[in-house]
C-alpha cells in the first residue's frame, strides 16, 4: 500500500498533459510570431500566411520521429538521447545535439530581443542599438532567476501565461481581421489580391524556413520524458496539441497583419510588426495591448526555455558531450545556457540571430530524421516514408534560404559555419578529455 502511494504522490508532481502543453507552447508563442512576421514578408511578400501554414506542415512530418523515440525512451534529455542511439556517444552525436542546444540559446536570444523591442515601441525606441540589447539582457537574467526558484513555479506560470498569450492573441487576431473586414479571411485559400514574393517560389520556401521557428519549440516537449505523467502516451500528444494551437494563431494573426498593413509597411516594421499592425484596428490602446502580450509572451518563453534547454545541457554534460563549469555544480547549466544566450542577445540583430538559429536546427532535424531511418527505425516502429518526406521538405526550404541569404547576408553565413566548426572542435576537444580520464 505504501509503495502504491508512493508512486501515486510522485506521479502527482509529475507534469500533467495540460502543464507539458503549457511548456511547449510558452516556448513556441514568442519571437517566432512577434518577431519573425516582418522577415518572413521581406522573402515571402503577402503570401505570409502560406508561409507560416507551410511551416506547419513540415514541423508536422519532422515531429514524427520526435514522438516515436520519446514515446519509446522518455527522458530528460530526449533529443540528446536519440542523437546517441542513432550516431553513437561520438563527435557526431555530440556535435548535432549541440547545434540543438545552439539553436534553443539562439531562440532564447530571440525572446530577449523582442522583449526588448516591444518594449521600446511606445516611445518610438524599437530601433535603439543600446536600449534593446539592455532590455535583452535583462528579460533573460530574471528569466534565469525565475528557474532558480524551482521546477513547480516555472509549470504553474508556463500555465498561466500560456493562457493569456492564447486568449490575447486571439482578441488580437479577430479583432484585426473584423477591421479589416471578415471576408480577409478568405485569403487563407487564395493568393489573389496578395504581394508576389520578390524571389518567386525561392522566396517563399526560404520564408518558410524562418516560419519554422516559430514552431520549432514543440522538441522541448521530448525532453520533458522522466517529468511527464504516462509519457509513452502524453508526449506525443502534447506535440500534436501543441503544434495544432500555434498553427490557428499563427494563421489568424497573419491574416490581421496582412489585412492591416501593406507588404512594404510590414517590412519596415519587421521587428514589431503586430504592434504596427494593431495600430489601424485598435489605434493606440491596440499598441499598448500588443506589447502587453508580446512582454508576457516573450518572459514566459524565456522561463519555460530556460528550463528545458538546461534539462538538455545536464544530459550533454551527464554524457561527457559538453564541458561543465569548474567547481561549480548547481545550477550550472542554467548559468552556462543563460550567459551564451545574453551573450548572444547583447551582438546579434534579429535578423542574425534567426538565421544562424534555423540553419543549425534544420541541419540537426535532417540528421534526427536520417538517424531513424538507418539506426533506430525497428527499435521505434517507425513508418519509414515520414521521416523520408520529413527529409525532402528540410532540404526543399533551408537550400533556397542559403542561396537567398548567400546574395543578401553572406556574412550570416560566415558566422554561421564559424559557429559550427567552433562546436564540432569542441566536441572533438571535450569527447577527447572524456575519453583520457575514462
């Protein structure tokens, strides 16, 4: 009878399927929305909405392979350990897991960003290279201070405030697309009356590739495993809700946005473009509004990524697949993960940090998906022509924004592969170590 209670008061501090939808979608309702709506219009003119739908459908195959290794092994360190099955406790495993890591810090710096951003948009100081940095820095050392306090706060408020962000965006969103009237809505199935992209078709892929992360938040889920309730079946679940949710805000608030503002007016505004575009339906209570939901947005995404992207580093490090800090153990990862990202936050532009983020995500997410496929496809029961498909559509978006990126921001690029050949030289350096004292 004791060990029944035992087991019924530790599965009750486990997380419930609505707190694991809670985290996931406080870490995909951000900058990915806030932020990204202004970019993906400058390679995808009006054709936004697609771009962001699009983007859920190739999320939508990639979290095929998520769900049947978690659901099979959860743990903490989910992606880290489905990395190891598939390539080995090698460079190669511990290189990809931390182009994950990367991408999660620069998805971080991102939030700290917009908050910032936003924050600034009332006294017509969005665009400040000192402010919006400072304000950066900030939002994520209280998000940091916040996952010191302890796991049950970080569930409660990722509940709280997922809520509102849902409930304000939606008000944002219907109330956008009845000013701009409801038939915009049927722009969602044409693409008459809507801006071409500049680049035709390569255009639009490669604005897919940006949409991306908007969603790319739900992987946080697999590493929710060991402090999930029945997690063989909630996590997939979890993904599926969590996507599912994002996917209809996403397509409404692009519809008000697009509705309301011109592809050019986006553009110029592309770092706050929601806020511009509450202007015209709400006038300036419409403003005050949208910064309101983007700062709790933005600070609960960075308290539920904080907390999630720490849990990954713990298993990189628990594996010998990432350095620690010397004499210090507690709460290391979560000083490691939030110093890079305020690092990150404090010299990247938005732009730059949202590049350098999907390259490396989708470079991992290809090899994710080719891992199940020659290693572990038994092992999970997986049907092979998802992850097959899963493959197509990543190379089918991120080589037109390579080619379109290497024309428009070779120097992204640049530091892009600097920031890959520096994490396949640490991982050479730290697995080396690992190996001689071992």
């Amino acid at each position: 009878m004791k060990d029944m209670k035992d087991t019924s008061s530790k599965d009750e501090q486990k997380l419930s399927l609505v707190g694991s939808v809670a985290l996931g979608t406080g870490v995909m309702i951000g900058a990915g929305i806030f932020a990204l709506v202004g970019q993906v219009a400058e390679l995808a003119g009006g054709w936004v909405p697609w771009a962001f739908l699009a983007g859920a459908v190739v999320v939508g195959f990639s979290s095929y392979s998520y769900v049947r290794y978690s659901a099979t092994n959860p743990s903490s360190g989910g992606i880290a350990m489905l990395l190891k099955a598939a390539y080995g406790p090698g460079i190669a495993a511990g290189s990809l897991s931390l182009f994950m890591y990367v991408s999660m810090i620069m998805a971080e710096s991102l939030l700290g960003r917009t908050f910032g951003t936003y924050v600034l948009r009332p006294f017509g100081m969005q665009s400040s290279a000192l402010w919006v940095p400072i304000l950066a820095v900030l939002a994520i050392a209280a998000a940091a201070l916040v996952n010191l306090v302890g796991n049950r706060l970080v569930e409660r408020s990722a509940t709280v405030t997922a809520g509102l962000k849902i409930i304000g965006i939606a008000i944002l969103a219907i109330g956008g697309i009845f000013a701009a009237g409801v038939s915009s809505l049927g722009r969602l199935f044409t693409t008459a009356e809507r801006t071409p992209p500049d680049s035709g078709l390569l255009g639009f892929l490669a604005g897919v590739t940006l949409c991306i992360l908007a969603y790319k938040g739900f992987t946080t889920i697999t590493n929710q495993g060991a402090d999930l309730r029945d997690p063989e079946r909630n996590i997939g679940r979890s993904i599926i809700i969590s996507i599912s949710l994002c996917t209809v805000l996403y397509l409404l608030i692009t519809v008000a946005v697009t509705g309301s503002l011109t592809v050019p007016q986006i553009v110029e505004a592309r770092d706050y473009a929601l806020a511009e575009a509450a202007e015209p339906a709400f006038g300036s209570v419409g403003v005050v509004l949208t910064v309101i939901i983007a700062v709790v947005a933005t600070l609960s995404g960075l308290i539920a990524s904080l907390f999630s992207v720490s849990k990954l580093y713990d298993m990189l490090h628990d594996m010998g697949q990432a350095p620690g800090l010397p004499g210090h153990k507690a709460h290391q990862s979560l000083f490691i993960t939030a110093g890079l990202a305020i690092i990150m936050a404090a010299f990247f532009d938005l732009s730059q940090i949202a590049s350098l983020g999907a390259i490396l995500y989708l470079v991992m997410d290809i090899a994710i998906h080719w891992g199940i496929i020659r290693h572990l496809r038994e092992d999970v029961d997986a049907k092979i022509w998802v992850p097959v498909v899963a493959i197509i559509l990543d190379i089918a978006v991120l080589v037109p924004f390579l080619l379109l990126k290497a024309q428009s921001e070779a120097f992204t690029l640049v530091i892009t592969a600097t920031v890959a050949i520096i994490i396949i030289a640490t991982q050479w350096a730290v697995v080396r170590h690992h190996k001689a004292t071992h």
